[in-house]
C-alpha cells in the first residue's frame, strides 16, 4: 500500500512541476511578444501625391494606413494644420486609456546628423506641443529620437513622427 501512496504523491508532484514549467513558458513567450513591434504597414502613397490641397507640398495629416503618425514637409518643424484633427483623436484616445504617449522622430548618421537632430527634435516637440494642448500630460509622454545609419530612411520615413501609446 505504501507503494502505491509513493506513486501517486510522484504523480502529483510531475503535474504541479509540469504546470509550473507551462506557467514559465507562457509568461516568457507573453514578454518576449508584448516587446515585439506590430507588423510593418504597407507602403503609403508619396505624401506629396496623397495630400490635400490645403496642405503644404510634401506634407500630410497622420494616414488612414497609421492614424498615428504625423508627415512634416521636407526640412520643416512646422506641424501641418491637417493634423491638429488626428492629433486631438489621438489625444483624446490617450486620455480615455489612462496610459502614456510615446512620440518617436528618426534621424540620419552622417554629415548633416547635427541638424537632422536638431529638426527631429524641433518635430517632437511640435508634436508634444499639440498633445499638451489637447490635455495629455508632459509627464505622460516619453519622446525617443532614433538614429539611423546613412541612406536607411526614405524621405517620407525621415519625415515622420510617430505617435504610439505606451
């Protein structure tokens, strides 16, 4: 009899572990996806194509393919006045979930790198600007400027902000 005590007390024991190695492979497949970005979206259209008319050439509100992004006109800080609208959606949608905003500008390596910065920044901070105008906290957002090496980025791509919620 003690025999068959010994068997099943090792029986639960191999399912308690065997539920614990579940839990741990699950929990480390949920961080190492939750730390994955989402997959790429396709290829917009040329921004200086799909733009309205009231916006400037080159230029163009956040996009139906990613609403949170905002294209700036090439060498220019100033935010298009088509994308106060998105931007306030943005915002709002931000506000309702309670969590933080990331806004995130690419800038090239490279023989203009100090002045790729520097309008990467003046970007950010156009677009941290309007946020803060519709309610989101500075303390809310983390802005990240990204470096990228030479020749990576397409124009509209290095033209970019993105907005994501955190």
């Amino acid at each position: 009899m003690s025999e068959q005590k010994r068997r099943q007390g090792n029986s639960s024991r191999t399912v308690v572990i065997a539920a614990i190695v579940l839990l741990l492979v699950v929990a480390i497949a949920g961080i190492v996806l939750a730390g994955r970005s989402p997959p790429a979206a396709p290829e917009a259209a040329p921004a200086s194509t799909a733009a309205p008319a009231s916006t400037p050439t080159g230029a163009s509100a956040p996009t139906a393919i990613n609403p949170n992004e905002v294209v700036f006109a090439g060498g220019s800080e100033k935010l298009p006045a088509s994308a106060a609208a998105s931007i306030a959606r943005f915002a709002e949608a931000a506000t309702s979930g309670g969590g933080g905003v990331r806004i995130s500008a690419r800038f090239l390596t490279g023989e203009n790198k100090a002045r790729d910065l520097e309008l990467a920044k003046a970007r950010t901070g156009a677009v941290r600007q309007a946020l803060q105008a519709d309610g989101i906290a500075a303390e809310k957002m983390q802005v990240e400027l990204v470096e990228m090496p030479a020749g990576s980025l397409s124009e509209p791509d290095s033209n970019r902000v993105d907005l994501t919620l955190r």
